[in-house]
C-alpha cells in the first residue's frame, strides 16, 4: 500500500511540474527591461497554446544554456553561439524560429569621441594598442563575430591587438563602459545600439559606430526535441505557430523584431564553424 501511494505521490508531483512549460532567455540588456519584455510572451504562449508558459531569468549565457541541457527550461531565446552550444549538448533540440532581422545580424564597433575616430566602410586598423571590450564571453554579436573579425585582420589574439581587454557582460553595459571612457573601443549588438540610441540613452558627443561587420545568422528561439511527452501532443508545433503568428506591435517592439520568421539548426552551421575556427567550440 505504501508503494503503491509512493507512486501516486510520484505521478501527481510529475504532472504538476508538467504543467508549466518554463522558457528563458540569454541575458544580453539590463535586467528589468528582459523580465518586462519576456513576461509578457509568456502570457502570449500561455493565450495562443493553452498550455501555462512560465519565464524564468538566468544570470548568464552559461547558466541559460545549463538551463535548457538539464531540462530547467523547455525553451530559449539564444544568440548564435549560445544556440549551437545549446543543441550540441541536447540531442533533439532545434531552432524552430528567429527574428526576420536575425537572418542578416550585424555587430557594431563603437569608440569614444576622445579617440577621434570616425565611421568607415573599411575595417579601423587604428583601434589597435588602445583599450577593448567585449559584451559576454558568450555572446555572437559582442564577441565572437568581432573576435573573428579582429583575428582575420590582425592575424593576432585580442589580447595581444590591445591594450588591455574586457568583457562588460552585456550590450547595455559595453555601451555604458565605451561612452564613460573607461574603454575607448567596444564591440555591440547593432539592436540593441539602436534601440539605446531610440531611447535617449546614448550620447553621440561621446560615443559613435566606427565600423559594422558583414551580417551573420544570430538569435533564435529553440526548443527541446521531448516537448511534446512532456506537455502533451503537438505543444512543440503549437509553440512554434505562436511565435511565427506574433502580430502585436508592442511585443515585436520590445525585441526589437518586425516579425518571426522561420528557422533551422543548419541556418547556424556558419556561426559554429567561426565557433571552431577561433577555438570557442571543439
């Protein structure tokens, strides 16, 4: 008998847990503004799938793609590289949508006005010896797209093209570092810049686009391969509907995205393979 209530116990604890489907997000801005912006998906999810949609937030690039491999989360919104990282380590798991901007992402090089330099077509030799920040370390648009960059036209590491190197941890922050002085050259999502610039929080008198990178495949939503016998039959479909169906301005704004377009892990073979050509990925 008490075996057999153990299992009742079991089984109820199972489908309880069941039924909130738990997503997140890379944390690439400022904290508020992500939680603001991804809860009000959730209840997005929650009105289109009839299945709860909860969002939870991560301290880190890391910890979101730790998250999604122990099945803490079902969903997230990743960046190229967190992406990949994330599917390699879950078999099953695809990217099943991203902005229509993502298909032709961009990173910026920004600098301080004390530098002097200003924006060109060509790529700005003359950052090196100064001072650099990255946004994460595992970051597509704050690092690796421009490290790539760095070390095809330098033929040498990061940290042997500057000064001294930094990662500020996110987009929001490298804009603030760059603008304050305390690094004169920084690498940044061009969204996330335009979106500051929109914003008012962003002084040109202080801080200006040097360069922008030829464009790159970057974010996107990705789910686990085992949704569905876990949350019931065709959840991962109705999910992916949701996302490409998303109409309302203001959630579209928040991205900032026009739309949901959708996507595949092969779209991402270019970012894995700049991955592995720096050695961010074995």
């Amino acid at each position: 008998m008490k075996a057999i209530f153990a299992v009742f116990l079991f089984t109820m604890s199972c489908l309880s847990y069941a039924q909130t489907f738990t997503f997140t997000a890379i944390p690439d801005e400022n904290e508020n503004r992500l939680r603001e912006r991804f809860d009000k998906v959730a209840t997005y999810l929650t009105e289109q799938t009839g299945v709860e949609v909860k969002y939870i937030p991560v301290k880190s690039y890391a910890a979101a793609v730790t998250a999604f491999r122990n099945n803490q989360v079902q969903l997230a919104w990743f960046g190229g590289l967190s992406g990949v990282r994330a599917r390699q380590l879950v078999p099953g798991a695809e990217a099943i949508a991203q902005g229509y901007e993502d298909q032709f992402f961009k990173s910026y090089f920004i600098a301080h006005a004390s530098t002097r330099l200003q924006q060109s077509d060509t790529f700005p030799a003359e950052i090196e010896n100064k001072t650099f920040t990255f946004g994460s370390k595992g970051s597509t648009s704050g690092r690796l797209m421009p490290e790539f960059y760095l070390r095809d036209f330098f033929d040498k590491s990061p940290k042997q093209i500057f000064k001294r190197v930094g990662f500020s941890g996110d987009h929001s922050r490298t804009i603030a570092q760059v603008q304050s002085g305390a690094y004169l050259i920084g690498a940044v999502n061009y969204k996330v810049w335009e979106n500051e610039l929109k914003a008012g929080k962003i002084d040109n008198s202080k801080v200006s686009v040097i360069w922008e990178t030829p464009a790159y495949p970057d974010y996107q939503w990705t789910i686990r391969g085992d949704v569905d016998a876990q949350f019931g039959k065709n959840v991962k479909q109705k999910l992916t509907r949701a996302l490409l169906e998303m109409k309302d301005p203001a959630l579209l704004a928040s991205f900032p995205r026009q739309s949901f377009v959708p996507a595949s892990n092969k779209d991402f073979e270019p970012v894995e393979d700049v991955a592995r050509s720096i050695g961010l990925i074995d």
